[in-house]
C-alpha cells in the first residue's frame, strides 16, 4: 500500500526473472512483469554473445501489452554492438 498526503492506492506487481547461459560466451536473461493496477505485462528479453575480451553483441526485445482489451502499447527490438580497442 502507497499513502500519499491527499490518497492511498494498493499495487499488486508480480515478476519473473530467467537467466541461462548456453556457453560461455551466449548468454539469454528474460524479465517479466504483471501490475494488476494498470493491467499491464511489461516482457523484457535479451541475449548476450560475448565475441571478445569486452566486446559484446546484445539483442534486447522489450514489448508492453495492456491485459484487458490485448492491445500492444510498445514494441521494440534493438541491436548494440561494443568493442574493446586497445591503444
């Protein structure tokens, strides 16, 4: 329970964390999130492959949905790539 000077509301959250790593240079995690205020699961998955000594690829598919009605609120999937340069 959140009180505030002029209100109080109760938010329920539930979450889910995996993480599993194939070898060791792939690596995934996953995070999902459901708040029963605004109805919402937020989903939050990544995977890692380390190509070098800190120097890594990542791929990150984010997307939130409202649970009422199913309609997608964010959808996106990003690509980063870093290299270490020794100098």
């Amino acid at each position: 329970m959140v009180d505030l000077p002029r209100d109080s509301f109760d938010a329920d959250v539930g979450f889910v964390r995996m993480r599993y790593s194939w070898s060791t240079a792939l690596f995934g995690s996953a995070f999902v999130q459901y708040n029963a205020q605004t109805k919402q699961l937020v989903t939050n998955a990544r995977i890692n492959l380390r190509y070098a000594p800190m120097s890594d690829v990542f791929l990150v598919y984010t997307e939130r949905r409202n649970q009422g009605d199913g309609i997608t609120n964010e959808r996106s999937v990003a690509l980063k790539a870093t290299k270490l340069f020794a100098f």
